[in-house]
C-alpha cells in the first residue's frame, strides 16, 4: 500500500486502526492520543479492560508481580497468582466447574476447549453457529462465520464443523418462533450432515459478539444444553466477549439459567494483560493425557496478578452492579432513538454490551453506510465506537464497567447530536 500515513509505514495496511490516533495513555474510561487529543473509549480494547483503563489496584499488581517473578511456566514450577486465579474463578461458578487451565488468548482457550471435548468424547465433530466468532486460528477461523475475510483464502481449515442457525429474534420471520426455527436447524444438521453420536461438542456464544450482540432466546440456550445431553457432547459457552461482568452478571450464561460443560474466558480476564482461561468439571479434565494440553505462556504470572486484582477490583467497586444500571439507561436510550429513527431496526443487548443494528427504513435490508457514518460522526466529537454484524450494519457500544454517571451523559450528548446528524 502506498497510501499508508507515514506513522504506519512499517506496519502491514490492514492494521488500520479504528480512530485515527496513537494513544500516549489511558486512564478509566478516557484514551490521550499523542497530540493531546481526549477520547472517550467506548470499545475499550474489545471487551477487555472492563474495569477501565489502568485500574489502580491492576496496576499495582502488575508492578509488584513484574519485581518478583514475569514467567513461571505452568509445566515447570506453581506460582501463586495463577493458583489464587483460578480460585476466584471456580468461586463464580457452580460448583462442579471445578478446574481451569489457562492459555494466551482466547482463540487460544477455545481451541483447548474442543481438544478437551475431544479427548472426552473420541469424537471428531462440531456444531457450531452462523454469525459466531470464535477466533483467527485454524480451528477457531472454522468455527467462525461471521464473515468472509476472516476465513476466506485460509482454506483448508479444520475439518468436521457444522454450522446451523443461531437464535436472531430479529431476524426471524414473523411467522416463526425464534427458538423453534433456530433449534430446528440443529435438528436438520443432525438429521442430514452429521450423527449425534460423532459430535464431540456444540460451542455457542451466550450473546454472538462479532456477529452484531444477537441476543439469543434462554429457550435457544435450554434446548442446546438439552441436545448436548441426548446426544453425549460437550457444550461449549464462549464467554470471551460476553463474560467477566459485561452484561451485568459474571458470566452471560447466567441469565439464561443454562450450564456449560466447558467455558471459555479471555479479553476482560486481566484488563488487558493476555490471558484466556478453560473451565470444566474435574471429571471431565480427569479424561485428559498427559502432555496433550499446554503452552509456554499460558498462565503467565504477570497476567494472573491482573487477573486476580481485575476480580477483586470488579467486586470492590460493584462493577456489576454498575454495568446493569448504566447498561438500562443506555439502552432505554436507544429504544427511544429507535422509536424516532426508523434507520435503527433494532436497539439490544445486556449490561454493557449494547449494540444498534441498522436498516433501511421501512424495512430490514441492513444499512451499513448509516452505522459507518454514526461511528464517524462520533469520532469527530472524540467519542470512540466500533461496528458490528456480519454485514457492518451495527455499532456496539462497550464502554468499561465502572463508567461514571457523568461519563455516560457525555457520550450520550453526542450520540444524540450524532443520530440527529446521521440518522434523520
Ligand atoms: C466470542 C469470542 N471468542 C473468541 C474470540 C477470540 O479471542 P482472541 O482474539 O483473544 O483470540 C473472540 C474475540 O473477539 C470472541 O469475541
């Protein structure tokens, strides 16, 4: 490329950031680029620092763990924090989730995930969802179908994946049940593609992140764990967007009342230290050779230090809590937009993970020009967004848990100049 601006000349075109800025720091919810401008983060690295930018209990962590030990690889010696970590997380869970192994990344972690399912099942199959996103590994770029480029030119990828048709209320025809007409594609893949006694597991997002924050029905979710069971698989929840209080509860799958088997955990884990984390019943751990399931870097001591201080500091401060009402006001605020713009099909989410899908008025055609130019408009007031859906026709709103009143009016001063500008 030889349009790049010269700051990215040694960087590969397509990691052309979102907002135009090299960022000096960042502190809560606000971002200081290098030429003095504020920003207000409102994608928050992706879901990741949820208790907003260098968390002082985070920070102090990480400085004391970097002076005593960075690395204790999880094959050599134990380390305190990556043992104190994965008490706090069993601690969220039911009480049968009782071991987590942890990882880099969350590709990482779901790619553990399905090699437990298929150490304890000896099968090879998956189901997984139109609209997921689990990750850019092999694996993980089979297991996603958000979009074309992120799997497209990379075939062939991992093969046995089946895809049916998650729950899109949205998107569902008038006609139909949501749940029924969802589940019934899970039926027709077992029916025509694969026997329920080849799958090893059914990985489901609780909420589909990259595909636009579709929330599903809790029936969807009931069901899928009612499949699982009849036919001996695993289900997976991949929580790695949706989890670690974003939607207002520890884990997503929480508000549908539905248990995994398998979790996955990453991004919000650490507040932005790298770290994903596989959680399963001991049983199911127990099925595991030696020597199958590892890694370098996973569980580095640094990122368990953030992590156990991300928990402590999400329960000291009542992130929760604050992701639930600050969640309610903004999208309150969005159904209100949705009633006056017809160009916003569908204002949804939980807690703090919201997004807006938008159409061409009168009818569901999505409409990514609008959604690009909302986020644009946004950026010109020093507000940062980010896009969703399979076809860019969403924006998603993320910002850290522990956003302030104060901070919520600002963005949504502009998000009402912004829709006024874009939108009518
Ligand atoms: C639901 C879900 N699973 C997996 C991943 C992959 O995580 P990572 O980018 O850390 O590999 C993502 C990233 O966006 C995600 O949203």
């Amino acid at each position: 490329m030889t349009d790049k601006p010269a700051h990215m000349i040694h960087m590969p075109h397509f990691l052309g950031p979102v907002a135009p800025i090299t960022i000096d720091h960042a502190e809560g919810s606000w971002v200081y680029d290098t030429d003095g401008g504020k920003w207000l983060d409102f994608v928050v690295g992706i879901a990741v620092v949820n208790t907003g930018h260098c968390h002082p209990k985070v920070v102090k962590a990480v400085q004391e763990q970097a002076a005593k030990v960075a690395h204790a690889q999880m094959n050599i010696y134990r380390h305190g924090p990556m043992l104190e970590l994965a008490e706090d997380i069993v601690d969220l869970l039911p009480e049968d989730m009782d071991e987590v192994m942890f990882a880099n990344s969350g590709a990482e972690a779901v790619e553990n995930a399905v090699k437990l399912a298929k150490q304890v099942t000896r099968r090879p199959g998956i189901i997984a969802f139109h609209g997921a996103f689990h990750g850019r590994t092999h694996l993980t770029m089979a297991l996603t179908d958000s979009a074309v480029h992120y799997r497209g030119h990379h075939e062939p990828l991992v093969p046995c994946v089946y895809h049916a048709r998650y729950c899109y209320p949205f998107r569902t025809p008038a006609s139909e049940d949501p749940t029924a007409y969802a589940i019934e594609d899970v039926r027709r893949v077992l029916r025509a593609e694969i026997y329920g006694d080849d799958v090893a597991c059914i990985i489901v997002e609780p909420i589909q992140g990259e595909g636009g924050f579709i929330v599903p029905t809790a029936e969807f979710m009931l069901e899928l764990r009612a499949i699982a069971d009849e036919i001996g698989a695993c289900l997976i929840i991949d929580e790695i967007q949706a989890g670690m209080g974003r939607t207002g509860k520890w884990f997503c799958h929480e508000h549908y009342d539905v248990k995994p088997d398998i979790l996955t955990i990453a991004k919000g884990i650490a507040s932005g230290y790298p770290l994903g984390a596989i959680v399963a019943p001991k049983a199911l751990w127990d099925k595991c050779l030696p020597g199958s399931m590892g890694g370098t870097y996973g569980g580095n001591a640094v990122a368990c230090a953030a992590g156990v201080a991300t928990i402590a500091a999400m329960k000291e401060d009542g992130m929760l809590a604050n992701a639930t009402r600050q969640g309610e006001k903004l999208l309150k605020f969005w159904q209100e937009k949705q009633a006056q713009y017809p160009v916003i099909g569908e204002a949804r989410g939980k807690g703090l993970m919201l997004a807006i899908e938008c159409v061409q008025p009168g009818t569901k055609e999505p409409n990514a020009a609008v959604a690009k130019a909302f986020i644009a408009e946004c950026q010109k007031h020093k507000v940062i967004l980010m896009g969703a859906c399979s076809q860019g026709n969403g924006v998603r709103f993320l910002p850290p848990l522990n956003i302030s009143d104060a901070e919520m009016d600002i963005a949504m001063g502009v998000f009402a100049e912004a829709a006024k500008a874009v939108f009518a």
